[in-house]
C-alpha cells in the first residue's frame, strides 16, 4: 500500500479552524477531552493527519456541520 499522504498545509489550515472554534467557545483542551474522549492538543499543533471520523465528531460537539466547517477553512 505504500506511505499515506499528508498535505501539511491543509492539516494545517484544518487544525486552525478547530482551534478558533474551541476558544470561540471558551474552552480548554481539557474540557473538550473529558466531553468527547478526543485528544486534541496533537490534533490543534497538525502533529497528527485527523481523520473525517475525528473531524466530524468535534463538528459535531462544537455544533457545526461538516460542509459549513470547510466553507470556513477556505479552501
């Protein structure tokens, strides 16, 4: 199967995003943890590729849709 693909500057962009919707909220990493289980601090710094699973998850917890998440990252 070979490496898996990682375009830095779209997990970059990506982990931005997911950042500014959880201090909009005025939230620690800490409390999005203990509410969905998800470890984000390697997920905030793009030490790790998310997966849609993840991404879609914490759409989910911050109330947002999927689709409405990517028109904000501007692509």
């Amino acid at each position: 199967m070979g490496s898996h693909f990682r375009n830095d500057i779209l997990i970059q962009k990506i982990c931005t995003q997911l950042k500014q919707m959880r201090e909009r909220k005025a939230l620690t990493q800490e409390d999005v943890y203990n509410d969905t289980g998800i470890h984000i601090s390697r997920i905030e710094t793009a030490r790790v590729n998310i997966t849609v699973s993840t991404l879609s998850s914490l759409c989910d917890y911050y109330q947002m849709k999927l689709s409405d998440f990517f028109k904000e990252v501007n692509l």
